[in-house]
C-alpha cells in the first residue's frame, strides 16, 4: 500500500523519498503514478510506504524498499 504526501499537480521529478515514515511533505502526482507502476513491476510484499518527493530516483528508492521489505 502506497500513502503519497500532499499531491501537487507540478512536473514530476523522478526523485522521492520512500520509506515505511516520511517526514510531511508534498509530491506531484506524476512521480506518485511512477512509483506506483514501479512498485507493481518490483513485486514488493505488500508492506506500506510512505511517500513524498526527495532527492532520490525512484528506480533506486523503489529497490531499496523492496529490498529491505519497506523497513525504513
């Protein structure tokens, strides 16, 4: 399960934080509709993260979650 901050409708950056707690924050919606995709090609167990936007790209942050079962 996916909770995403304050949804903006700014460009996407391609970089977020994404961790089992986040501190408040906003993201836009197209990085939320990048990490979501992501998320279902990864496979992960389920557990639920957090997200809002940050300083790394989602391809990494998405595989750091996956890796260590979203704990942060």
């Amino acid at each position: 399960m996916l909770r995403p901050g304050g949804l903006t409708d700014d460009p996407g950056t391609g970089q977020v934080a994404l961790e089992r707690h986040v501190e408040r924050g906003s993201i836009p919606r197209d990085d939320v509709a990048a990490v979501l995709v992501a998320l279902l090609d990864a496979d992960g167990d389920g557990t639920v993260l957090e997200l809002v936007g940050g300083t790394t790209p989602i391809d990494e942050a998405v595989a750091a979650a996956v890796r260590r079962g979203g704990r942060g």
